[in-house]
C-alpha cells in the first residue's frame, strides 16, 4: 500500500471509530435521560365525580386546541383596569410570548361552585 493510500485508510478507519463511540455515548446518555424522565413523571390521579358538588374532579384534562377561537374566551392583560386583549383568541396570539397575560374562561375562579 502506498504511503498517501495508508494514510486516507488509517484517517477513514479513526473517522468511523469516531463515529461509533460519539454513536454510543448518546445512546447512552439518550437511555439516561429517560431513565430519569420516567424516575421523576408526575403521577396523576382522577376521581370520578359522582353528584354535582360532590367529592371527586368534575373536570377532566382536555385538548387546548378546544379552547382556541371560542367566544366564551377572552385573552387579558397585562393586568389593569382595560386588559382585555381578544375575545376567542388562537394559539398564534398567544405564541406571542405575553408575560403577565392570561386566559379569562366563563364563570368566577374565585367562587366557582359546581359549574365554573
């Protein structure tokens, strides 16, 4: 074999043993992430409410894409005494990245009884 022929083979052989450990390291480091992702996933419980008012989650998890252009909700802030922003606002609007803004749903947070 030549000299510059020798030389490509040894640069070709130490690129693909390169390759492979930087290969194996992620995998690895790919394994510990999700060893550590499912070690610390939140644990989530929902009780069936069985009366109106009763004991149990009325309310379940739900597609936010259910929420975006409906009437029913408005997009406020900052807060102040004129914060409303949209009515029905989309995912666009609040891609926007509005610190201090939030999402006003029908009824009172701060007294919600059974239907808010």
């Amino acid at each position: 074999m030549s000299r510059p022929l020798a030389a490509r083979f040894a640069l070709l052989l130490f690129l693909t043993v390169a390759v492979l450990a930087v290969s194996a390291a992620a995998s690895a480091s790919t394994g510990q992430e999700r060893s550590l992702a499912e070690r610390y996933a939140p644990v989530i419980r929902l009780v069936q409410q069985d009366e109106e008012c009763g004991l149990g989650e009325p309310y379940q998890p739900l597609d936010v894409d259910a929420l975006f252009g409906q009437p029913t909700v408005a997009l406020r802030g900052p807060w102040n005494g004129t914060d409303l922003v949209k009515i029905g606002p989309t995912a666009k609007d609040l891609a926007r990245g509005l610190y201090e803004y939030h999402l006003d749903f029908p009824g009172n947070a701060l007294e919600p009884g059974c239907d808010y």
